[in-house]
C-alpha cells in the first residue's frame, strides 16, 4: 500500500466522522435560525465574542462550554447505571455509524488505482444502513427503562412501537426503488444517477420514484424521531420521555445524536432519490472532459455570488433601530471582508490551476471537489426541509401516528411495489 493510498483512507475516514459532526454545530445554528424565521422572531443574536456574533453560532459555543462543565448527576434510585451511560452514547455511535458507507463523490480514478469515496467503501450499502439504524431505538429503549422513571418508560415504548410502524413502509419502499437500480451498492446506485432518461431528464430517484420518495421521507422524518413524530419526546405529555431524567454531556449526546441522524438520514435522501453528488447534467466524464470551461465559469462566477452574499449580510446583519455607534456595523465590515479574501484565494487557486495543472489528475481532482460540495449543499437544503417541516406542523396524537404508519404507509408501500413490478416487466 502506497502513501498516496494511505493518505486517501485516512482523508475518506476523516470525511465520514468530521463532518457530520461539524453538521451538529451547523443544523443546531438552523434550527434556532428556522424557528426563529416561521415564529417571526429575531433568533440567537445576544451570544458574542469581542461583538462577533456569527449570525448566532457563538451561542452553541456558549451551550457548548455550558453543557461540558455542568453537574453530571445520575439519580441515586436509578439500579442500572451501565445500561444508564451506555444508552445515550448507542444513540450518537449508531447515527454517526449510518454515514460510513454514504458516497459522497465519484470514484476517483489516478493513474491506473481506483478510489471509492465511501468512509468505509461496502458493497452491502443500503442493508448496513437498515441493520445499523435499527440499533438507535435500542439507546431509546435503554434510557427509558434504565432511569426506572414511568414517564421515561413511556417515551421508551413509544419510541419502539414508532420504529417497527415506520420501518416496514420504509423497507418497502426501498424494495421498489432497489428493484429499479438492480443494487443495493450505495455508489452503484449514485452512478446510475449520472445518467439521462429520454436524453434530457436527470434519472434521479425522485423521477424514477415519485410515490416511494414522499413514503421514504416520511418513515424518515419518524426514524429520526422529529416532529411531528417526537412522541418519544412528547414534552407536553410525557416531560420529555425517554432522556428526562439526563443532564450535562450524557443529555447532549442524545441531542448530537438526533442532529447526526438528521444529516445521515438527509444523506441517504438526497443519495436515493436527489442524484447523490450527481451535478444535473454533467455527469463525471462530462466534467472531467470540459474541466477548464467549468473553471472558467467559476471564476466569473463567484465574485459575482460573492456581491450578492454581502448585500445580504448588509441588509440583515444590523442593529433595526438607530444606534450612534452601531457595533453591528463593524461586525458586517468583519465578514464582509473575510469574504472577498476568501473569493480571492479561490480565484488565485483557480488561476493556478488554469496555468499550471490543469489536465490529468488535476482535472480528477478538481471534480471531486465539485462533486463533494453538489453533495453538501443537496443535504443541506434537505435538512433545511426537517427543520422546515417541524416549525410548521403540530405533533400527530399517537392513535394518528399509528394510523399513518399501518393503515397508510403500508398500503401505498405495498401499491408501490406492484406498480413498479408491473412497469419494469412491460418496459423491460
């Protein structure tokens, strides 16, 4: 094994654990941001540093630091306190486990080696996604019942009786959609997607599925056990459920956890059926094979981008009423600046590599880069949907959420299938 191959693991490892862990800070931002927006609010807007408030992000470093250094305490009537600790770390490893085989570009192609962007490249793709994902609601299960508390039982029953409803629509809905691909690979599936029906309609899962996409997000929305399927939670009724009785890192693992599991399951989403890291039509050899026009493009590109952005943050990153000395207005000056230096690295970057490095492994390079940052921003707004769906919608009552998964989801599951059986063997 050479360095270079050393060197890609280590890269591809870093991928799968760094950054769904940076996304805790990111969707933690979102969906105080969200909340605040559907509420007509003005958010987290107090918590700086020296006056930089980072459009709210310093508050997490605030609840951060709070939550590390507060009193971890387990109740004295509590008899099982492996079960107790353990519970809370199932539910963030299992989440964060769900990435690892997750592509997040193309294979990458070097001389004469080939490199899956997976963390952990599997062939197995989508059953180690249902084999793991099931293993979460057993952290549920165990805080529930380990706090020896009625209202954390509840939450813990709960929790499994949501998690077999939703898991057979959502495993049927998979069996139509797996039936189109003809894989279970996760890459394999994303490759398809590269391709073009009737020569101009990008084969994502979306076309390809449209009754399977809307039964897969929703059986998603209650794996992940947000609203309005929070009934493990259900604050209103059962105190807070299955982590009442939690406090300090323990309590915050539950919430890194469900925020991991909403990017992981983001992830799946935009992979199954949103293209992946697929870039609508430009396929790979495409980009590979016009490299120089699409840096070109780039470079015209983000400088333009770049002076809508700061006309945004000018517009609502300011005090709204009058202020002698508005400090906000230092703090836009601040970003405003980082910005275009950030724009002029790229474009020298970009320069660079136009002069000096543009052709053979350069060109490989550069659209990983394209393809990894098409996969991001496709999550991204995926998650933005969870957060989206919680600020507006009520939490169902249990009998409703029973009846969405068995007498609903289940059917339409089951149509879904016989519909796409049918299709594939009349246009096979």
């Amino acid at each position: 094994m050479s360095a270079l191959d050393i060197l890609i693991i280590l890269l591809r490892v870093a991928f799968g654990a760094f950054v769904p862990l940076s996304f805790v800070a990111v969707l933690v931002w979102m969906e105080r941001r969200g909340a605040a927006f559907f509420q007509d609010r003005a958010g987290p807007n107090r918590c700086n540093v020296y006056g930089i408030r980072a459009g709210g992000l310093i508050q997490n470093l605030a609840d951060g630091i709070k939550l590390i250094f507060k009193e971890d305490i387990v109740p004295g009537h509590i008899q099982h306190k492996l079960y107790f600790i353990l519970a809370p770390m199932l539910v963030f490893i299992t989440a964060l486990l769900c990435f690892a085989v997750i592509p997040f570009a193309d294979v990458l192609v070097l001389g004469d080696r080939e490199y899956v962007m997976q963390a952990v490249p599997m062939d197995v793709g989508i059953l180690w996604f249902l084999a793991v994902v099931g293993f979460g609601v057993y952290g549920i299960i165990l805080a529930g019942w380990s706090s020896h508390n009625k209202y954390g039982v509840l939450g813990g029953l709960r929790a499994a009786a949501q998690v077999i409803s939703y898991e057979i629509p959502m495993g049927l809905s998979l069996v139509s959609l797996l039936a189109v691909y003809g894989t279970v690979d996760l890459s394999a599936i994303a490759q398809y997607q590269g391709q073009l029906l009737f020569g101009f309609i990008p084969a994502w899962g979306f076309v390809l599925q449209p009754l399977g996409v809307i039964i897969f997000i929703v059986a998603a929305f209650a794996e992940t056990n947000r609203t309005p399927f929070d009934l493990a939670e259900g604050e209103s009724e059962i105190v807070a459920g299955y982590h009442v009785e939690y406090s300090s890192m323990k309590f915050a693992l539950f919430f890194m956890g469900e925020y991991v599991a909403m990017f992981v399951s983001s992830a799946l989403i935009v992979t199954l059926y949103f293209g992946s890291y697929q870039i609508p039509w430009l396929s790979t050899e495409t980009l590979v094979a016009h490299a120089r026009p699409v840096v070109i493009l780039l470079m015209i590109g983000l400088p333009v981008i770049a002076y809508f952005f700061a006309g945004w943050i000018k517009k609502n990153n300011r005090t709204h009423y009058y202020r002698a000395d508005d400090p906000r207005s230092r703090e836009t000056a601040i970003y405003v600046s980082l910005l275009w230096s950030l724009v002029v690295v790229l474009e020298v970057i970009l320069l660079i590599y136009l002069i000096f490095a543009a052709g053979g492994a350069a060109d490989r390079i550069l659209v990983l880069l394209l393809q990894i940052g098409s996969f991001l921003i496709k999550t991204f707004l995926m998650c933005f949907v969870y957060v989206w769906v919680r600020w507006t919608l009520p939490r169902f009552r249990y009998d409703q959420l029973q009846k969405i998964g068995w007498e609903k989801m289940l059917p339409l599951a089951l149509l879904n299938i016989f519909i796409t059986g049918a299709i594939i063997v009349s246009f096979s």
